[in-house]
C-alpha cells in the first residue's frame, strides 16, 4: 500500500507527506531529497516486497524468537542452512555489523542480519551500536545495488531497548546514512504494533 501524497507539510528535516483520509494507522512517507524517501508502515514484515528485509539476528545466526523467528519461519528451512554457512565461513556477527543471504521464500530477494545492542541501561555504548546496526544494513544492502530496504525495530524485544529511546537512534542513523547511499533510495520502518507505529510516527515527524 502506498501513500496519498496529495497532503504536503515542508519542515526542516524534508517534505513530510501523509495520505488525505485519516486513519492512525495509514502510511507515512518523507522525502529527504528527490530520490530519497524513509516510509512508515504497519504490517507484518516478512510480507513486505523491499528488495532486502533486516532481521533483527543474533550473533550466531541462529533462528530465534520474535522477528528472527517469524522471518526464518516464513523464509524456509533454506535460510538456516545459509546462515549455518556463513557462520562456518566468518564466523560470530558483532554488535552493530550486518551481512546479507537470499530471502528463501519471502517476497524479498534479500535478508540483511544485523546485531543489535543488549540494553544495559543506555551506558554501555548501546546508542552507539544500534546506529551502526541500521548504517550497516544500509551499506551492505547499497553495495548489493538494492533499492530499497525494510527495518524492524532492532533491539526493541528480547534485548530489551526501550522502544522511545530505540526509534529516535533509528530515524537519526537512517537520516545521517540514506542520503549518502548510491542505490539505496527507500527505507521503511514495519512497525508490528499500533504502539511501535506512534512512536515512530512522533519521531519521524519531529525531528
């Protein structure tokens, strides 16, 4: 589902774009530039048709609960057998970096996994970790030559992030490092919930 982009607000962040009929839950695009748009959706992301979906991984590569979960659950047993490949052949993912395999089943062709930060309470360098885990994501999904790319909101379940905290890093590493893509013109947020969707909301139409 797109936006209607018949409504335009300019403010000094781009041109924010909300679609004519109200609805809490409708999409939300802002243009950064011509060519280059951050979205809000709602919606389950292992259905989104991005070129790349980001998984919210461990270091292990190893299928887990939450996002991890549903996207190997719904991307076949192939995916797990690409992951235990990748892992033999590099070794443990760190904190804040990403690598990319195939998307299996999904709509997507691609599944970038990234690592976000455990919360230990925001004094462990974790603000720090998780702008690199979307900044990774967009690298990897750049040198790729993709076009667009789909976020859930990494760290924010079994690691703990608070959700507040976790989508104002997210919306800034995205803003700092999407306009210096050369491919990359799309990313979205896929909030699960109505919550995850405000909160997002509140930030990207802030900041």
């Amino acid at each position: 589902m797109q936006p209607d982009l018949s409504l335009r607000r300019e403010g000094k962040r781009g041109i924010y774009v909300f679609p004519s009929h109200a609805c809490m839950n409708a999409p939300i695009c802002i243009a950064l530039a011509p060519d280059k748009t951050i979205e809000l959706v709602q919606g389950d992301i292992t259905r989104e048709t991005t070129d790349a979906i980001v998984n919210a991984a461990n270091s292990e590569l190893l299928p887990g609960g939450g996002v991890c979960g549903a996207i190997h659950r719904a991307a076949g047993p192939s995916l797990a057998e690409e992951c235990r490949k990748l892992r033999a052949e590099r070794g443990r993912v760190a904190t804040g970096q990403a690598v990319a395999t195939s998307g299996g089943r999904l709509p997507a062709r691609y599944v970038i996994h990234t690592v976000g930060p455990v919360w230990s309470g925001g004094s462990s360098g974790e603000p720090e970790a998780l702008a690199s885990a979307y900044r990774e994501s967009i690298r990897v999904a750049d040198e790729l030559g993709l076009k667009s790319i789909a976020f859930p909101a990494i760290s924010t379940g079994i690691f703990g992030y608070p959700l507040a905290d976790a989508s104002q890093v997210a919306v800034r590493a995205v803003r700092e490092a999407l306009p210096r893509a050369k491919n990359v013109n799309t990313v979205r947020f896929v909030a699960f919930d109505d919550a995850a969707f405000q909160t997002y909301s509140q930030v990207l139409n802030t900041r």
